[in-house]
C-alpha cells in the first residue's frame, strides 16, 4: 500500500519538474484554435485501456478475533467518457469496467460467512469535473486533473469456499457503492479532434458499500436477486492508470 | 455434441448438394464469350488488374429539421414497441405485464445482469442503433445523440415491462455502442469499398443498416472509355 501511495506522488512530483510553465496560457490552446476546428467548446466521446490495483476489505462477523478481511487483486478492463469541454474546464461522465481475479477474501452475508476465491467485476460511473491546466510537458502534453463522486456495482464470483460454507458458485455477492474519485493525466495537444488525441491518466478512487444483493446468475440470460439489504461493510480503494483516445 | 454435428450436417447437406449441382450446371457457360460479355460487368483496373467497386460506399452527413429527427426517433421508438413483445414474450405470460411496468416506471437500479448483456448485446443492439441513424446522413455527434435518445426511451417506457431501467444500461447503450458502431462503421466501409465479393457481403453484414433504401452514402461509379478521344472518365451518380 505504501509502496503504491509512494509510486503515485513520485508521478505527481516527476511530471511537476518536468513541466513548463506557459507564460500565455491561450498559448497552450492556440493550436487548435488558430487550426480552426478547437477541441475547446466541444463534445468529445472517448475510450480506453484501464488497469487497476484494487485493495479491497470487507467486515467480518464481530464474534470473530479478526474483524476485517482485506484482498489485493489486480484489474483490467476498459474506460469510456462522454464529454463538453470549453477553453480550460471540461463536464462529463466517466465508467470503467475491470475484470480481475479473487484471491481468498471472506464475506458476511447475513449471519454466515462465505470465504473464497474466484473473480470480480466493477462497474463505476462518475460524474466528473475536469481542468486542463495552463501547464504543459514538452510542449505537448497538456496537464489536467479531474474529480468527482463515483457510483459502482462490485460483483464477486465465489468459485472455490475455502471455509466449506454452502455458498454455490453460480450465486453472485453484489455491492453497491458510494465513493469519490480523482484523477491526474496529460493529453495530447492536437490541431484537430479528428486527429484522436492520445491521453494518458492515474486515478484513485474510493468506494463504501452501502446495499448488498445475493443473487442467482444459474440462467445467465434471467439473474435474479435472492436477497438485498442495507450494507456499509464492505469497502475498497482502487489506483487506476488508464490510457485511450478521443475518438470524436 | 456428437449428435449437434449429425443434425447441423444433415440440415446442411441438401444445401451443400444443391450449391453443388447449381455450380455444375451453370460452370459449362463459362465460356470465353460469356467473359467478353461480363466484361462490361466487372470493372478491373486495366493496368493492375484489381477489380474496382461498381458502388462507392460512404456517409453523406447533412443537416436534419427537428421534426425530421422527430419522424426518425418515433419509427424508432414505434418499432421498439413491436418488437420487444416479440423477443420478451413473458410480457405476455405473467413475469411481466401492466403491474410490473406500473411497478418499475421512475425506478433507476443497477442491474445484476451478466457482461455478456451488459457489455456484449446492449453495446451491440446500440452500435447498430448508431449505424441506423449514420446511414440516415447523421454525423457522428447527432448519430450519438439519436441513439442516447432512442435507448434512454427503450430502457425508461418499454424496457419497464420486465425489469427497472438500469443505470448500466442507459451509459453502456448509447456510448459502448457508439464505440463499437465507429469500429464498425470503419471496417464496413473498408470492406464495402474493397471491391471484393465476399468484403462486400461482410460488409453489409457488419453494418445492414446500408442495405436499406434510407442508407445516403451509396455512389454508382461508371466508368467511361472514349474510343475515338481515346480518353478515360469515371461518372458518379448519388440517388437518395
């Protein structure tokens, strides 16, 4: 965990020194306004790569002389974004899907618990308030940070019980989370949209169940959900690096 | 599985004869003369020899009035109505219904479907949503829009009649699908314009949107020889 916090503001620090600051900030955003087809004041639809390290942590039952079970897995997946950006400020809604695998990570359901491997998936969608910075690396690569409250579905696959509990593989642990995210990168500066900037992000996210749903994927075209209650006991924290394009 | 592949063979077998017999019986016409004639047919360039597309395939984007995006959302929109009956038939048999729709209009959940729906067929369904609209001359943006519109109409007023709308699916629809439907777009053309037989046949496959008579982006290229000028010209006619 340490070694990620650390990794993370070396990234921070390493793109600070390498930046220059631009004394004219239209300077930044000239290019393509003077190209006649601005990125600024535009709609812009993007998509791309992610990989995650997931740190994961769930309650466990308060008879227990432990009181939390914690997973780290790794995750991958793709990101999209739908967005309106004018001169330096950009709104838009941000999702990623990861897949990743389980390892040993147990799990209060009700009164029992259920402790296993398997595999995981996440659905985040974030609402988010993006600035471009008057800030560039080699004069090319526009800094900007971004931020917002984040919304996810965490779905765990439970295919081996390492505590012998009844828990069928084809049941499905489901939380539905709470969270917030920000997010630091560097965007190509291009003349045109159509050209498809390249961007390149680090992100971290927090997220705190708070519903939990049992269900029953055995007919994958008809999941149905067996139980679902209230649920602060699960939590988690995410690094994410994604990168992708603007594709218009 | 042994018995699948007896069935799937004893299913395609009378077609695989016939093909058979129907390429016997036409292959004695092949004859040099019947290629002179065909000549006129299949344009190939005469330096390369590659044959060139009789049709140029693209997208004519133009502006559209509100009441033409209107007119197009509700064909849309009236056709989802249609067919969702047919491929949810349980919105007949009790599971679904007039209770279930009252129960579940205003309500936004995450569903709990599987990546297949969720990642896989909804993306897919919007991608040729996408394409509908791109061959209907919408640009990329207005494309995009049209689709968020008609999917957020599917999954809030007709989609109710089985399950809540989902928030997976109001975002995955309109933007995993555009993004697929832009990959999409791409290749079929490249496909399309390729010339080829069976490109075009994929072509057309990956995006039957451009089959349709409302598809804006097909030319006719003729190409023109002078004998007497001895000069070369290709015409283009575009018919909407």
């Amino acid at each position: 965990m340490k070694a990620y916090l650390f990794i993370f503001f070396l990234l921070i620090h390493v793109s600070a020194l390498a930046a220059e600051k631009d004394t004219d900030q239209v300077r930044i955003h000239s290019q393509n306004v003077l190209a006649g087809n601005p990125l600024e004041d535009n709609f812009n639809l993007k998509t791309g790569l992610s990989l995650s390290r997931l740190f994961q942590t769930s309650a466990l039952l308060p008879t227990q002389n432990k009181h939390e079970s914690h997973s780290e897995n790794t995750g991958f997946g793709f990101n999209t974004s739908v967005g309106y950006k004018w001169s330096s400020w950009e709104v838009l809604f941000s999702s990623d899907a990861l897949f990743g695998k389980l390892n040993d990570l147990t799990f209060k359901v009700e009164n029992q618990e259920v402790r296993g491997d398997g595999s995981f998936r996440v659905f985040t969608l974030s609402p988010l308030v993006r600035y471009y910075s008057p800030y560039s690396i080699w004069n090319r690569w526009n800094i900007y940070t971004s931020a917002g409250p984040t919304w996810s579905l965490h779905t765990f696959i439970i295919q081996n019980n390492l505590n012998n509990s009844d828990f069928d593989h084809k049941k499905r642990i489901s939380f539905e989370n709470r969270g917030g995210s920000l997010n630091i990168g560097v965007e190509e500066i291009v003349p045109y949209k159509e050209t498809h900037p390249a961007f390149f992000e680090v992100g971290y996210s927090y997220m705190r169940s708070h519903r939990i749903f049992i269900v029953d994927a055995s007919d994958f075209k008809d999941v149905k959900t067996i139980k679902k209650g209230a649920s602060k006991d699960f939590s988690g924290h995410y690094f994410i690096f994604r990168l992708g394009i603007t594709l218009f | 599985m042994t018995k699948f592949v007896l069935k799937l063979m004893t299913k395609l077998l009378p077609i695989a004869l016939f093909l058979g017999i129907f390429s016997w019986s036409s292959s004695y016409a092949v004859t040099s003369e019947f290629k002179e004639a065909f000549k006129d047919q299949v344009y190939a360039d005469p330096e390369t020899h590659k044959r060139l597309p009789l049709y140029q395939y693209g997208y004519n984007d133009r502006e559209h009035s509100f009441a033409e995006n209107v007119r197009t959302i509700g064909v849309v929109y009236g056709l989802t109505w249609f067919f969702y009956p047919i491929v949810q038939p349980k919105v007949f048999h009790g599971a679904g219904g007039v209770k279930e729709y009252q129960h579940n209009f205003g309500k936004l959940v995450f569903d709990q479907d599987e990546p297949f729906w969720n990642d896989f067929v909804h993306p897919l369904s919007g991608s040729q949503l996408y394409l509908l609209y791109r061959a209907n001359g919408y640009d990329r943006l207005s494309a995009f829009e049209m689709t968020f519109v008609s999917s957020a109409l599917f999954e809030l007023t007709v989609e109710i009649f089985t399950e809540p709308a989902s928030v997976q699916d109001l975002y995955q629809t309109p933007v995993l699908g555009t993004v697929l439907g832009y990959g999409i777009e791409n290749a079929s053309m490249y496909l399309l314009n390729s010339g080829n037989t069976i490109g075009k046949i994929i072509g057309h496959a990956l995006n039957p949107a451009t089959l349709f008579p409302f598809y804006e982006g097909r030319t006719f290229i003729i190409p023109k020889y002078n004998e007497e000028d001895k000069g070369a010209m290709i015409r283009m006619e575009m018919s909407y």
